[in-house]
C-alpha cells in the first residue's frame, strides 16, 4: 500500500485541484491520502466534505514542510510513503505507476518522476548534490549573469536525458515517494530544514546508506511550478532558502562550510531585499 501525504499552508484551491484529478485518475484502492494543515487560520472543512475518504490532519503549529510531512507519515500505514505538492495535478495514476516501479527493485529507497510545466514541457525536476561553490555563486545571483558556468551546469544537470529512468542523486520533493524501510533505518526528514533542501538532505543520507535515489521518466504529472509558495514573498523564500543551507552545508561540510553562507549573512540580505523589489513574490 502506499500513503500519500500532503501540506496545506494557505494553498487550499490548489489542493482540491490535486486531489480531484488524483481520484479522476486513481486505478486502485490501496493507498490512503493525508492532508495535513499547517495553517491554523484556514478550515479545511469544505475539502472534507469533498473527499470524506481523505484524513484530515490538523497540526499544532506551522512546522514547515519537513515537519509537515514527517506529522503525517507517523499516521501512514503504507510500505511507502509519497510526498506530493499542493500544486501537482495528475494526468495518469502515478502514485500506483511508482509504487509499481519500486517494488521491483527493493535497492531503490527513493523515487522520482518526470514533471511537467502546465503546457506539458519537461521541467527540471533532477540535480546533482549541491556543493559551496554552486550555492554561493546562487545566493549571489551569478547566474542569472552567467548562466553557463561549469558548476552552475553540473550542479543542474544541464544536458540531462529526461527521456531515459536512471539512479541520480536527487529528485524533486515535489513527487518524492520513500520507501517505508529507508524511512526506518535513516529516520525522518530532517525537519530543521522549515523548507527547502530537506528532500536533498534526504537523498544524501539515503544513498550514504547505500540506497538508491531513482529517476522515472516513463511516470509524469504535471506540477504549476511555485504556486505552493504563492502566499511567501520572495523575501521570506529567500531567508528560509539561507536558513536551510547553513544547515546543510554544517551537515555535510562541516563549520567551515557553515560559516562561509553565515558570514556573508548581511550581503545575502541585501541582495534578497533588492531581488524582492524586483519580484515582490
């Protein structure tokens, strides 16, 4: 069975949207779906009466997607578990298409599919682990002036066959499908990590753990790209995006890495700021 989990934070439309085309499309009845509400000002009654079917779980406080979901999988009873986003929209009975695809091979801990920009082009949807040099040149927006540089492309995957499954490092969070045994012997998603770079955390300890981490391309949905965020301002995107770094750089490369994302701190906010007056959300 698998359990399908996912997060309301003021995206309530958007969730109704996903879970309608997903029982358009369901073919099986062995799964569970949770809907677990981070926002304590929202009601989430209406959808309930919708789809009576569905749990409807309503959190303490705003703990964030990590610790959303991690709320939700302690009430799942599914050998795995599928992380979706508010803003994915089916087209096919994906979540039973992965579920399918794991169980044939038990060395994979994690799944991924190919997600699809509204219009149906290719989104990129795989990365190789990030590094410091890729992310600092990020939070200064070199990219956005040097789109081609070496690390920026390796770190992307630029090139990348989206045609073609293979085992990459990690996949999107958006569709993240966890198998119940990885989650037993690696634990939680790290649920430090408020938003942003919990799933690549959790990839990197799966495949320290000798698990591997799968690219389906033969599985899709498609996925409004950003509309979970809508409510957050750039500027607060930006924050929780430096926040979660710090913390995965002190994970993986150690203090030195932490205080090379801590140091510049006023910098990066200096640059979030102006990036907001820019692009408000």
């Amino acid at each position: 069975m698998i359990s399908i989990i996912t997060v309301n934070y003021h995206t309530l439309p958007q969730i109704g949207r996903m879970l309608e085309s997903l029982f358009v499309q369901q073919t099986s009845s062995q799964r569970e779906i949770f809907v677990v509400n981070n926002a304590l000002d929202e009601n989430t009654n209406e959808l309930q009466n919708r789809f009576p079917s569905v749990h409807f779980l309503q959190a303490p406080k705003n703990l964030g997607f990590a610790g959303g979901c991690n709320f939700g999988i302690a009430q799942a009873n599914g050998d795995f578990f599928l992380l979706v986003n508010p803003d994915i929209e089916f087209d096919s009975d994906a979540p039973g298409e992965i579920e399918t695809a794991m169980q044939q091979d038990q060395n994979v801990g994690v799944g991924g599919i190919s997600l699809k920009n509204l219009d149906g082009t290719q989104q990129d949807c795989v990365w190789h682990f990030p590094t410091p040099l890729d992310q600092l040149l990020l939070l200064l927006k070199i990219p956005h002036l040097f789109p081609n540089m070496a690390s920026i492309r390796r770190w992307l995957m630029k090139g990348f066959d989206y045609t073609k499954t293979t085992d990459v490092d990690q996949v999107m969070g958006a569709f993240f499908c966890i198998r119940r045994s990885v989650w037993k012997k690696i634990g939680p998603l790290d649920d430090d990590f408020f938003m942003w770079y919990e799933e690549v955390d959790f990839c990197k300890r799966a495949i320290l753990t000798g698990w591997k981490v799968r690219y389906y391309a033969f599985i899709s949905a498609r996925h409004e790209k950003g509309s979970s965020f809508s409510s957050v301002t750039t500027f607060q995107k930006q924050a929780m995006i430096r926040r979660s770094l710090r913390r995965y750089m002190r994970k993986y490369y150690g203090w030195s890495g932490w205080l090379l994302f801590t140091l510049p701190e006023p910098l990066f906010i200096t640059i979030a700021f102006l990036t907001h007056l820019i692009k408000p959300v």
